[in-house]
C-alpha cells in the first residue's frame, strides 16, 4: 500500500516556493546542513513514474502563483521533487478535488507520496510539509504514521520528527527519523539511474 499525504491550498503558492522549504525541512529532519539538501523539480512523465528519467520542468509551471481562489488552469499540476545528494524521490500532484458523498472535502489539495526508498519517505515528509506551511493548511495524514492524528500542522511534523543532534551519517539520521512514525523502514536506496 502506497502511503501519501495530503495538503488542502489556503492560500497562493508556488511550486518552486515549496521545493526550496522542503530543502530546508529535509535538512531539519535529518539535522544535516541546508544546502547538502537542494530539491530540483522535474517532470513527472509515465517514464518517469515507472523509474526512468525525465527533464526539468518549465519555468512558468515552477513560478506560477496556484491560488485556491484564482484561475483554476493554475490549480493543476504534477511534478517530481528529487534529492540526488540522498538519492530521493517525491511525487507531488496538485487538483482541484470536488465534493462527493462519501467524502465531502472538497478545494484544491497537494498530494504527496514517495518513492519506495527510506531517504524518500523522509523528502515525502519534508514536501508535505513544506507545502502545508506554505498553504496555510495541515498536512493530513489519513494513515496515522506519523503521529496517530489525522491533522498535524507542519511545525508539529518537524518537531516530531526532526533530529535533536547531528547523527553519525545520513542513513542513521533517516532510520532516526522513520523510527518515530510507523513507516516501513526496510526499502533499498534508489540507484542513481532511479533520480
């Protein structure tokens, strides 16, 4: 079973906005410093999502203000955040979700799951994160992996989460990181050709 989080947009936000505060949100969980922690954007083509490689994104879709309220050809998007300095792979998709019975949510809400990778269920984290703070939303986690609530505000993720000292490398810091929620810890790394 795939384990994804979920954002519901407040307020305007762009995508490149979010990929630089994940950067700086991986870097807090894992007490590691920033700028080993760069998050490039790339396409999230079919090849891409079966494991093979695609080019940057355009910088119109990087830049463009996704406002809940605005035009909704704005709302719309599906990108892949990538970390080759861990290697990881986050898959982020933003849409406008509409009303139904069985769930009444409805707005624009930013989906993120990871790649089958521990360092990539710690960017996953970090994004959801990173757009919940800047959406003025929570991140939801219907799971309950990372803390048993449904709702946790971004601040409360890292907190929970995010390391108290420097750990002796990164895959001790990303183990330390999984052991506080009640994620599978057991994946391989991403190979550089999966980045």
């Amino acid at each position: 079973m795939a384990i994804e989080w979920s954002v519901r947009v407040n307020q305007a936000i762009t995508i490149d906005d979010a990929a630089h505060l994940a950067g700086r949100f991986v870097g807090d969980l894992l007490g590691e410093g920033v700028e080993a922690f760069r998050v490039e954007v790339v396409e999230a083509t079919c090849e891409r999502l079966r494991g093979g490689s695609s080019g940057p994104v355009a910088p119109d879709v990087l830049t463009t203000s996704r406002d809940p309220f605005g035009d909704s050809d704005s709302r719309h998007a599906d990108v892949v955040f990538r970390v080759p300095a861990l290697p990881a792979l986050a898959y982020i998709s933003m849409a406008e979700h509409v009303p139904r019975d069985e769930d009444p949510e409805s707005g624009m809400f930013v989906t993120v799951s990871s790649a089958r990778s521990n360092e990539s269920q710690v960017l996953a984290i970090a994004a959801a994160s990173a757009f919940a703070e800047l959406a003025a939303g929570d991140v939801i986690d219907e799971s309950g992996c990372l803390g048993g609530e449904r709702f946790m505000s971004p601040r409360a993720v890292i907190e929970r989460l995010g390391a108290v000292s420097p750990a002796s490398s990164v895959a001790a810091a990303v183990d330390t990181v999984l052991a506080r929620t009640t994620l599978r810890r057991d994946y391989q790394p991403l190979s550089a050709t999966q980045i």
